[in-house]
C-alpha cells in the first residue's frame, strides 16, 4: 500500500476493484474521519489534499486544535524479563529506556527498506 503526504498529515492509497477506482484515508486520526477519492492518482492527490485543508479549516472555524496523527506516544507492552533487559542495556549505554528504543525502531526500519 501506498501512502501520500501533505502538511503534516499521510493518507493511504486503496483501490476499489467494485467502484474502479482509488480512495484512502488520513491515517492514525483515531477520532476523525477524514477521507477521499478519485479515478486517478492525480486525482487522488488532488482530493487528498483538498480533505486535509478542509479539515484544518474546519477545525480553525470552530475554534478547535486539528488532531494530529501519531502523537509521537506510543505505550509498549513487555514481559518484565525483557523490559529488564532493555533497562540494563539503556543503563550500560548510558541513556533511556526511550531513547533506546527508538534506536532500536529506527535501526530496525532502516534494515527493513533495505531489503
């Protein structure tokens, strides 16, 4: 699957094979449900980004801040064996257990487009 991006925001591209053609929504707005469509990719885009200005007008109009996807929070669960683990290796390396998380994430997502 692909994705577009504008302002911030990134919108899956889907195809329809019963509708022919191409829709997507704005990704990780848990409460907000903003989509689009058309019957190019052109098309798409165009919608794509014409949804998100709408949305953030929307939101301007009604005095309300416009959810952001990803809120850069992220609770993870483990076994406490291995968050021991990772507490023990964060604290050899001298940082956090968040901070070495996410060179974990981030290693891990470099190798993966690589491949």
């Amino acid at each position: 699957m692909g994705y577009l991006k504008y302002k911030g925001y990134s919108g899956s591209v889907e195809y329809s094979e019963e509708d022919n053609c191409l829709f997507g929504k704005v990704q990780g707005m848990d409460k907000d449900c903003v989509s689009y469509e058309g019957e190019t990719l052109s098309e798409l885009r165009k919608d794509f980004e014409e949804a998100v200005d709408s949305y953030l007008d929307s939101c301007r109009e009604r005095g309300v801040a416009p959810r952001r996807p990803f809120s850069g929070r992220l609770v993870v669960r483990m076994s406490s064996e291995l968050h021991g683990r990772v507490a023990f290796a964060a604290a050899g390396l001298g940082t956090t257990i968040n901070e070495f998380i996410n060179r974990a994430l981030v290693d891990e997502l470099a190798s993966i487009q690589q491949l």
